[in-house]
C-alpha cells in the first residue's frame, strides 16, 4: 500500500531499490531463406523468464512471449510479411515478503520499440498501453499484428521499401483485456542492412487511435520514425 518505507534519498532523486535473480529459456524455429530479406518460411520464438520465487530476491514475476512470423513470395521480389506476437507476465504473491515487478519486465508499446518496448508506428514510443498520472507504466498483457507487403531494390546492400498496416494493444490485467479495442495505424517505409550496424530504416505511418493520456486526446495522426540497428 505504501512504499515510503523502502525509498532512499540520494542526490536530489528518491531511489526504490530492487534485487532479482532470473531464469529465462528461449526456443526458436527458423526456416527462413535469407536472414535480410526471407522470401518464405517462418521463424517462431517462445520467451520464457521466471523471477524471484525460490531463486531468491525479490523481483517475483513470471513471463511468457510467443512471436509467429511468416513470409509468403507474392512475385518476384515482392514478399508478404505476416507477424503476430502475445505475450502474458503474472506476478508471483510471496506471503509476509516485499514483492515487486520491476518495470522494465512490463510490456511497453509504440514507437519503434527500441530498445526495450513493441513497435507500433504511427504512435510515439512507449503511449499504448496503461498509463500512471503522466507517464507510461506498462501492462501485463501484449497483443500485436502486424502485416508488411515488402518489394525488393537491391541485393548487395540490401534494400527494401515496405508498406504495413498493424493493430496492438497493451493492458494492465485480463479483466480490461478488449481484442475490439487495438490501436491500429498504417504506413509506408524503407530498410536497408549494413554491416557493423546491422538494419536500419525510416517509418511513417498514421495512428488511427488514441492513446487517452488525457481528455482532449484524439488520432495520433502521422509519425515518423528512424530505425538503428533493428534486429534481423
């Protein structure tokens, strides 16, 4: 109910001190053609970490991620990328012990979702999702899809230009969980793969939606966003 008793005060700046020791397994599929630009096959990820409980610490949660990707050859050097991501984080309850969920292990949404949030263009980065009196502070359950019509323009450096459209949600619980309620956007963009720096890209895309910070919000409108070494 309070946490007054755990903060400390050094350098102008209230500290809430944390310690968690974690166990994270990760299993991935991957039948992809090509690691810069798959033409076919799909790559599936299953993210597990469990924290805290019998490890010791007191960062107590466990966190479940699934991601699904897909890639179709619609013609030559056009390709349709399907992806679709859940995921669901549940704190663990240690009786008569302090117990927190720190918040960098919530789902964060918007933006490009670099470097620890969910892409979702069309919005600024980390605004979908449960807010506190003025600022993002994560959800516990994610829900994202996204899909991309990809045309090839060049094989060495790769290069490619993309139009997506994408909807995606975070919520704090299963209770306010609502599938007819996404933020949805659409856009155009462009990728190209260098080395050493690893993918990199340019967005805009338009927010249908809003992200209700406040009463007079409205449609996010356009945003644009640049890519720095993304992930394959």
């Amino acid at each position: 109910y309070s946490i007054e008793e755990y903060l400390q005060f050094e350098d102008n700046e209230s500290i809430f001190r944390t310690s968690g020791i974690y166990i994270r397994q990760y299993i991935s599929r991957d039948s992809r053609d090509h690691p810069e630009f798959p033409t076919f096959g799909s790559q599936f990820n299953w993210n597990f970490t469990l924290s805290g409980a019998f490890l010791g610490g007191d960062e107590d949660y466990f966190k479940n991620e699934f991601e699904f990707r897909l890639y179709s050859k619609v013609i030559e050097n056009l390709v349709l990328f399907q992806n679709f991501k859940v995921g669901v984080l549940s704190p663990i309850d240690i009786v008569g012990e302090r117990s927190v969920v720190p918040p960098y292990a919530r789902f964060f949404m918007g933006g490009t979702g670099i470097p620890y949030g969910e892409m979702l263009r069309g919005y600024a980065d980390n605004t979908v999702g449960p807010y506190s009196s003025y600022r993002p502070k994560g959800g516990n359950i994610i829900l994202k899809y996204s899909i991309e019509l990809r045309l090839s323009l060049a094989e060495s450096p790769t290069v490619y230009a993309l139009a997506f459209a994408e909807a995606g949600n975070v919520w704090s619980n299963y209770q306010t969980v609502d599938i007819n309620y996404l933020k949805r956007s659409v856009g155009v963009g462009i990728r190209t793969y260098m080395p050493m720096l690893g993918m990199l890209g340019f967005d805009a895309g338009y927010g249908f939606d809003d992200t209700k910070i406040d009463s007079n919000s409205k449609p996010q409108g356009w945003n644009y966003h640049f890519l720095f070494g993304m992930p394959l």
